[in-house]
C-alpha cells in the first residue's frame, strides 16, 4: 500500500511537472490586459478571449498558421513519398550500399544548422526561391527526409517479404507490389511517420528564420519568436499565439500516441 | 542481382538529390567558404582566398572561445540533468499501475511543443513583473522581483532550466523503451538470489540499460550542441554574450553581420566538434554491444 502510494505521488509530480508551465501560459492567454499587467500575478483569469481576436486579426496569426499549414503540409507529404520510395528499396535489397546509405542519412541528420545553412541560403538566392513557399518547402524536403527514411525503413521491415513474393509470382510488377501490398500493410506506419515529419516541420525555426524574411510569408515560429510589439511585449497575444500553435499538436499527440512511441524509439532505441 | 541494384537505386535517386544538394554540398561549400574571405556588407572585396587566416582569427577570437564555454557548459549541465530525469520518470512509467498509459502520453506533452513557443513561454515565466518564477520565489513580497534573464550569471541557468523541462520527458521515453526490454525473469532470478531492490537496480537494471542510456547521452548531447532557438527567442546571446552558444555565434556573424567566410569557419567548427563527439560515442556504443553479445 506504501508502494502504490508513493507511485502514485510519483505519477502526479511528473504529470505537473509536464503540464504546469504550458497550462500557466494558456491560462495566461485567457485573461484581460488588467488582469495581465497585474503584479504579482493573477493566477486565475476571467476566459476572456480577447488576446485571441487581436493575435489572430491585428498581428496577422491567421496568416501565419496559414503559411505553416501550406508548408508543413507539402512538405510531409513529398519528404513522404519520395522516403517511402527510399525506405522500400532499403528494407527489400538488403546491399552494402544500402546500409551505408541509412547510416549517412543518420550522421546527416545530426549536422548543426548553421554547418548548411549559408550554403543553403545561397542555392535558395540564386533560384530567386527565398521568401517563397516552394524553396522552405524543398528546404524541408531534404531536412526531413534523414528522420523520415528512418522510421519507414523500420515499418517496412515489418512488412513480411513472403506476401510480396507471392504477389511478384502472381505477376505483379514491383511498383505494383509496393502500392497494392506494400502501402496498404505499412499504412499505419506511414501515418506515424508522416505525423512526425509534419511536428517536425511545423515546429522548425532555423531555416525558416533565415529563408523567410517577409512577414507576409513567415511560418508560425518565426511569426512567434518575431512577434511584433512597438512599445512593450505583447504578451497576452504571444501567449494566445502559442497556444494555437501547440493544441493541435497536443491533440494529435494524444491522438497517436503508441505510435509516436514507436516512431521515435525506432530511431534511438534499435540503432 | 544486377537489377536488385539498378531497381533499389531508382527507388532511392530522388531522395539522394534532395539531400546531396541541400545537405552534402552545403557541407563541402562551408568548409570551402572558410578559407575565403567574403563580406556581404562590403562587396566589391569579392570573395579572396586567405588560407588559414580565418581559423587564425577564429582562435585569438575571445567571443568564440567563450561562445565554446558556453555550449559545452550548456551540454554538461543540461544533458545528465535530463537522462537522471529522464531515468526516475521512466523507472516510474515502467511500473504498473492505473492511469500509466495516460502519463505515458502526457510526458510526450512537452517534446510536441514547438521549441520556439516553449521559449516564449519560459521567458515569460522568468518575467521581471509577471512570471511565476518570481512569484513562486517570492509571493507578494514584489520588491523582490528581478530579471534572471537581464542578469549575467542567471540567463544561462533560465535557458537551461527551459532546456531540460522539455526535454527530460523526451529522454524518459528512450529510456523506458529500454527498460521494456529486459524481460522479468532477471528480476526474479535476482529476487530468488535475494538481492534488495537498490541491489536490483544497480546490478540489474543499470548495465542491462546501459546500451539505452547511451544512445539517449548520444542522441541529447548532439542536440544540446545546436541549441538555438531557446537563446535566439528568450535573450539574443546577451546580456554581454553571457548566453551566446555556438550556433547563435555563427548565425549572427553570418546573416546578421554578412560574414560569409568567418561564419563559414565558425559552422565548420560546430560541425566538426559535433562530428568528433558523435563518432566517439558511436565506437563507445559498439564496444558496449560487443561486449554485451560476449556476455
């Protein structure tokens, strides 16, 4: 009975530990600019919704989350497909070449930001693709693509060679296999994959720091980290800001939460 | 055999573009870029090959060999804070009891939070006049209050406090994956040879766990070498660079000052401390697993 108690004691400071700072930040986003300014704080607010309408319509949130939508979306969807490609081959031809491929992409994928990020600004200039949707999203393609081989290489190992063969002697091509056999099977670790790739890129700062420098184009980080405030900070819309940037991600954490587990522990875990 | 390779390079192709031109080019162009001398504020200098003079510069550089201090200090203190952490909450998680499944979401709660929000949320905390650190510190007694992140010798510990809180949950995850792993019958085999439970841990759970802990040392230690985002967003390097990590370094020299080939040498060295360490613990994880399969 002590044991259970102690565990259970446990379990509530780590679940505050993780919960507290953030809902302090929400609470904060419901609350008036009295109420705000109040020192010390107020630790209860009145749910006023007024940081919301001016975060959304007078420091251009809308816009932001629209960028974000448009680019996260795009690029999940392509570092999708074009990994998938990639992850089949690697998981199916067990080559030298092949293994040494997935190891590069992890040594890759540990690079500083600021290793590529001059050159990369400076391929992205020459196209005349900075401040545009394609070149962060063509960015992103490449940045995601290390992280998203990974995990998909992991599902499709999981996918049993044996049905494949026999759909190869019934006279399937192999591009057929792959999108009547293979897809189908691997559908769920498809969506684990693109569901990280897609926090992943909605989350990034760096590169969307350097390649977006129009406010108009600006993704939600940089939206956030830049928030506008002529003579003191905004904090009320910063606070209502980030709370529209992180609830859905919350949700569909919540939502997929095995197989993010999954996803990510494939990477770190099995090596 | 012949068209296993032809077939697995066709699927493989088109991600290999994407990431030699965004990523290993980029890379071979730093480091070509670092021995050039190249400012985008005075462009008719051109861009001048100078050999060494950067790395020169880069060495007698006082910024620099603080910016080193700060990142690894950063790495040393935020890094084990967060896998002991990260090793109580998972040792917790991995016990059975009701509402675990639920914990085990919620601790994913932190690491979905876009770093540059955890940020501005952190910063809001340490607030002069509206945060709760001071609030929780000090309670109505608001003379007291004060700038953790205006004053040099706290800024750091604010970040890194912001640090660890979101990713200690992240670590707890690798680990208790881990810890999933070594089956019960260790334990009961322990339990029939009467070991206690701390004998348990230590001489159980803990070398059986190592590989795990590893990886999670690796994965956060190359992660913590990048900081970024915390420092641009919660204080801009300052006050009086006592924040100013690597990557900010060679970000502002960079884009913010236009010195191409000075930053190109600063991201160079990011990428080969960053490089070294990983290599390191990568033969450290693969003498362990040696050792582990002799075992």
């Amino acid at each position: 009975m002590k044991r259970s108690l102690a565990l259970a004691l446990s379990a509530l400071v780590i679940a505050l530990y993780c919960l507290l700072p953030f809902l302090w930040f929400v609470l904060t986003s419901l609350k008036t600019p009295a109420e705000l300014a109040a020192i010390p704080p107020r630790l209860v607010p009145s749910l006023h919704w007024g940081f919301y309408q001016s975060a959304l319509f007078d420091h251009g949130l809308a816009r932001y989350i629209g960028n974000s939508l448009i680019v996260a979306g795009t690029a999940t969807l392509i570092s999708i497909t074009v990994g998938s490609m990639a992850a089949y081959a690697i998981s199916r031809f067990q080559l030298a070449w092949t293994r040494f491929y997935l190891l590069a992409l992890l040594a890759i994928s540990m690079f500083p930001q600021i290793a590529i990020a001059g050159p990369v600004w400076n391929i992205l200039n020459h196209l005349d693709w900075l401040n545009t949707y394609h070149g962060l999203v063509t960015a992103y393609i490449a940045l995601s693509l290390p992280l998203a081989i990974w995990i998909l290489t992991t599902f499709f190992r999981e996918v049993p060679v044996e049905i494949e063969e026999a759909a190869l002697i019934d006279g399937c091509s192999r591009l057929q296999v792959l999108r009547k056999v293979v897809l189908p099977l691997a559908a769920p670790g498809i969506l684990t994959a693109a569901l990280l790739v897609f926090i992943h890129t909605w989350n990034e700062f760096f590169f969307a720091l350097i390649i977006m420098t129009d406010p108009d184009i600006q993704t939600l980080p940089v939206g956030i980290a830049l928030f506008p405030g002529e003579y003191t900070m905004p904090w009320g819309e910063i606070a209502a800001a980030s709370t529209l940037a992180t609830l859905p991600l919350i949700f569909l954490t919540l939502f997929f939460q095995r197989g993010i587990v999954r996803g990510l522990s494939a990477g770190a875990v099995k090596g | 055999m012949k068209s296993s390779h032809r077939l697995a390079l066709l699927f493989i192709v088109p991600s290999l573009v994407f990431v030699s031109v965004f990523t290993l080019y980029p890379i071979v162009e730093s480091f070509r870029l670092s021995f050039y001398r190249m400012i985008l504020t005075l462009p008719w200098l051109g861009q001048k090959m100078v050999g060494w003079e950067n790395y020169l510069d880069l060495w007698t550089d006082p910024v620099a060999w603080q910016a080193l201090r700060t990142t690894l200090l950063f790495v040393a203190i935020t890094v084990p804070s967060e896998l002991l952490l990260g090793l109580g909450m998972a040792l917790v998680m991995n016990e059975a009891f009701r509402g675990r499944g639920v914990l085990r979401a919620v601790v994913l709660i932190p690491w979905a939070i876009p770093t540059v929000v955890s940020s501005q949320m952190w910063r809001f905390i340490f607030n002069d006049r509206y945060g709760l650190f001071n609030f929780v510190l000090f309670g109505g007694d608001t003379a007291r209050y004060f700038a953790p992140l205006a004053d040099p010798r706290f800024a750091m510990l604010a970040i890194m406090a912001a640090e660890i809180w979101k990713t200690a949950p992240f670590a707890a995850l690798i680990i208790l994956a881990g810890l999933q792993t070594i089956s019960d019958e260790v334990y009961e085999a322990a339990s029939i040879d009467g070991a206690t439970s701390w004998q348990k841990f230590y001489h159980v759970t803990l070398p059986l766990l190592w590989p795990a802990l590893l990886l999670a040392l690796l994965f956060r230690t190359i992660d913590a070498l990048r900081v970024f985002d915390l420092v641009f967003v919660m204080t801009q390097g300052g006050p009086a660079d006592a924040t100013n990590v690597l990557q900010f370094y060679g970000y502002k020299k960079t884009f913010a000052e236009g010195m191409i080939g000075y930053g190109s040498t600063i991201a160079v060295t990011v990428f080969m401390i960053s490089l070294i360490l990983a290599l390191a613990y990568l033969r450290a994880l693969k003498s362990e697993r040696l050792q582990g399969a002799a075992r």
